[in-house]
C-alpha cells in the first residue's frame, strides 16, 4: 500500500479512512488487500491532482462494505457493466498506464469469497466502489 500513498502525495490527493475496531468478517487478508489494493490504485490514477479519495467500513447486518470513494473522472453508465471485464479499458484512459485487469481481479477475488462488488458512477463526479464481504 506504500506505493498508493507515495502516488497520492505526489498527486497532492487528499486520503481519508474512517474504520471502526473490532469487525467481524471473514476474509482471505492477502486477496482482499489485492483487490482493494485494485481499487485504490484506480482511484489514484484517474483522480486530479488536488483531489479526494476516502476509504470507508461499514458493518452491516449480513456485509461488511469497504467503500472506495473518489473525485475523480468517472465512468459513463454506458461504461459501467464493461469495466469488470477482463482487459477491459475505456478508450478515455488510454494514456494511463494499465492492462484493464485491476477491476476484473477485484471482482473475481471478492466473489470467490462469497461477496461482491459494485459501483456507482458519474461522469465528471467521480466514482464510488463497494466491496461487500459476508459476515461468518
């Protein structure tokens, strides 16, 4: 995660993390890193210098969510579905570097824990992802 924050300073991005002590969740901590390793790394790359990226836990009932939110780009609803794909790149973001494999890999890596992901997105508003992980 050293690499996401030296990103964000360098991009004067402003990161916040609220998480409440003493969760009960049952993950895989290796894989879920990665995938939210994934997210953050996203979020880093298509948000303005000057911008916000916020990191959240909620406990729900049944989910733990880890929310990623940021200011950055967006995705065009239209867009949204395809982002999961494997090798799947807007062609907006082609001079970021990247495969378009970071998103797939979140996904598979959430789903093979019994949990999901998704996201609400707007062009030029930015984008929030959710991590939803099942409580055991």
């Amino acid at each position: 995660m050293s690499s996401i924050v030296y990103a964000a300073e360098k991009k004067e991005i402003a990161v916040s993390v609220d998480c409440p002590e003493n969760l009960i969740i049952s993950h895989d901590s290796k894989w879920t890193s990665e995938a939210l390793f994934n997210l953050l790394d996203n979020a880093v790359k298509y948000t303005p210098s000057g911008g916000k990226i916020s990191v959240s836990v909620v406990q729900w009932e049944m989910y733990v969510e880890v929310k990623v939110t940021d200011t950055g780009k967006g995705i065009s609803e239209s867009n949204q579905a395809a982002i999961f794909r494997r090798f799947y790149r807007e062609e907006e973001v082609n001079d970021q570097q990247g495969v378009g494999i970071g998103l797939y890999l979140a996904r598979e890596i959430v789903t093979r824990q019994g949990g999901y992901i998704k996201v609400v997105s707007e062009l030029g508003q930015g984008s929030e992802f959710s991590i939803m992980l099942p409580v055991r």
